[in-house]
C-alpha cells in the first residue's frame, strides 16, 4: 500500500490568525489543507490518507473532508505536542490500515499545498529504487554555515545544496521502527523525518520537487501562495502538469 500521513497538529502561532490554525484558512474558498490533500485523493497510486490533526479541531475537519469529498482520508488522529509525536500518531495509525503489507508512506506537512501528483509517484518509485525519497527544493542563493559567533565556517557547493522539504516517504516499517527508537532514546522534539532517520543512521535519496512547494508558516507564505496559485490558474507556468 501507498499511504499519505499528513501531520496538521500545530496552531501556527506565526501566522497571527485570529481564530483557527493555518491549515483551516481559506484561499479562493478553500482551507489550505483541503489543497493538500487533493493531489493525494487525485494519484492513482495512493491507496490512503491518515491525517494528524489538532484535537479540537477534528470535528471541523471531518465535515470539510466529507463536503469536499475527499474520500481516501481513512482515519484522523489527534495530533502531539510536537511535530515528531504527531508524525508518530500518523504512523500507527498507519500501520493500522496497513496491516503485514509491505507499505510506502508519504509524510507531508498540512501546511504544504503546493504539490502535484507526479511528485507523489516520484516519491513512491525513489523509496522502491532507493528506500527513500526526501523532496528537495534547487538552492537559487549561496549557503553559508556559521558559528554560534557568525563567523562563517564553511560555504557549500550550491550545484551540491539541496532544501529539504516535503514529501519526505519512507517504508512504513522502517520509519516507524525509527520513531520507536527515537521515543526510547528520549528524543521527542526532531523537527522532521530526514533529520530523525540520518540521526540513527539511515542512507536517504533525495528528489528535486517544485521549486514552489513551500510550507505556509506566516503571512508572507499565505501571500505567496495566494499568488502561485494565481499564476497557476492563468498561465500555468509553475512546477509539473499533473
């Protein structure tokens, strides 16, 4: 099975929206997660969608999954206190639905609607060639890493610097193996999949995406994707045709 596992447990305190978390804010009339989750319900080879979600908030969600008529969603858990915990709560859930089938998960975040339906198969066949698939965004500036002082300590090739971003997929087992150790090892707060698996070791293949898939944090991303998606709608000049 092909299994997406959408963590959407934060608040987004960054974003300074009054009443609901980011994903719930709506773009021509649509919650950014409902964005997210269409490329998934639209791929032939996803056979399902387990989402991770703020506890209170999952009662708002099941009504626009069902008025939207997103029908691969098959189950919705509460999210935890931090990204690691709810990606957590996404994979049992997984490996619920899974049973003993070897399976393929896609791990997204809720707030990263800029995706398409290649990428996902590009996910799918990175992780059945190579184990993995850590979508990446082409670096277009120089990185430099610093010090606690500033002082730049090393300038990496750009042709060789990749942002990673999101799908990060994984076989099921195999993450879900990776977490289990983690939460035995006390680590509880690692900000996302890639950094969890390379901690303990794991080879990983990255993929380059959408130079546009970017993760709505703060006003600015809500502006830029708001404009993405226009330019899309006009001209469609961005990223892959599904």
């Amino acid at each position: 099975m092909n299994i997406g596992v959408i963590f959407a447990g934060g608040v987004g305190s960054r974003m300074h929206s009054k009443d609901k978390p980011k994903q719930f804010l709506k773009l021509y009339n649509k919650p950014i997660i409902l964005h997210t989750l269409e490329p998934f319900e639209l791929n032939n080879e996803i056979d399902a969608v387990v989402i991770a979600c703020v506890e209170d908030w999952i009662p708002y969600l099941e009504k626009l999954i069902y008025k939207f008529r997103i029908e691969k969603v098959k189950k919705i858990v509460h999210g935890g206190p931090t990204v690691q915990l709810s990606i957590y709560e996404g994979l049992k859930a997984a490996k619920k639905i899974a049973g003993d089938e070897p399976s393929i998960v896609l791990i997204h975040d809720g707030v990263r609607p800029l995706i398409n339906t290649r990428l996902l198969s590009d996910n799918i066949d990175s992780v059945k060639k190579y184990g993995s698939a850590i979508t990446a965004g082409v670096v277009k500036e120089t990185i430099v890493v610093v010090d606690e002082d500033l002082n730049i300590e090393q300038v990496p090739s750009r042709k060789h610097s990749r942002m990673a971003k999101a799908p990060q997929s994984f076989w099921l087992d195999e993450i879900l193996a990776v977490h289990e150790k983690a939460l035995e090892d006390g680590e509880r707060n690692t900000i996302d999949s890639c950094t969890l698996m390379k901690q303990y070791g794991k080879k990983l293949h990255m993929i380059d995406g959408p130079y546009e898939n970017i993760k709505i944090t703060t006003p600015d991303d809500f502006y830029t994707m708001r404009a993405i998606l226009e330019a899309k709608e006009n001209s469609q000049i961005y990223g892959y045709d599904d």
